[in-house]
C-alpha cells in the first residue's frame, strides 16, 4: 500500500508527549508511533462494532485443577468455527500454557475468551485482540 504524507499540528505538551511515547518503545520516527497509535484505535472500534476479527487467548493453567481440560476441550468445541489453531506448552510440572489463535465477531469472541478464562485452573487468561487483513 503506498504511504501518503500529511501535515499535523499538535500543541507542543502533545508533541512532547509524542516524543517520549517514540522514545520509550523505540520507535524510529514520529510517523511510526502514530501509526501504530491510530492501527490501536481502528483495532478497538472494530471489536466495540462487533466486526469480524481476528486475536489470541493466551491461557495460564494447573493442569491438576479439577477437570479443566475436559471443560476446556468441551468450550472449544463449542466455538469450533471461531478457533483457527492452539498450541500448548508445558511450563513446569504442574503448569501449562495455551494460545489458541481465533477469528469471527467481536462479541463471539468476547463470549469465548469469558468462558475460558473464568474456569476453575486457570492462574491468567488474557484476550489479544487483533484486526483482519485490510
């Protein structure tokens, strides 16, 4: 896609702003930093739309905890159309952790990632949102 120029006027708090938040996570240059400012926010209003999109659940469990792989299975297959793929990683003895990378609406996804998360095991769960190709 080809890159377009534009001016911005900002008030010099703002730019200031810009310039820390362009140091402190290493971006080469101002436009870098916006774009990844403004990918964030169509990010967001895509999911508060309820749009088709794409993301992550990353899952910290005790794999000792009751019988939380059969309801996580049982979950998953309920959303069998959303899930794309999972991997699953051993981090100690009792430990495990499980990305499983999904795509669909937002409020689907939304009721997945609730569901996962809130079973008895589990230490973390978290919610990646993404956005799909352009």
């Amino acid at each position: 896609m080809a890159q377009v120029r534009f001016g911005v006027s900002l008030d010099e708090d703002v730019l200031s702003d810009l310039d820390d938040f362009v140091a402190e996570h290493q971006f080469p240059n101002r436009s870098q930093a916006i774009r990844h400012l403004v990918e964030n926010r169509l990010v967001e209003n895509n999911w508060n739309k309820n749009e088709l999109v794409s993301g992550a659940i990353v899952l910290l469990y005790d794999h000792h905890k009751g019988d939380i792989l059969v309801k996580m299975n049982e979950i998953q297959h309920d959303f069998y159309k959303e899930i794309l793929s999972s991997q699953h990683f051993h981090v100690d003895h009792d430990n495990c952790l499980e990305i499983i990378a999904i795509k669909g609406k937002a409020q689907r996804l939304v009721e997945l990632s609730k569901q996962l998360i809130g079973l008895k095991g589990v230490i973390h769960g978290k919610l990646v949102t993404s956005k799909l190709g352009r």
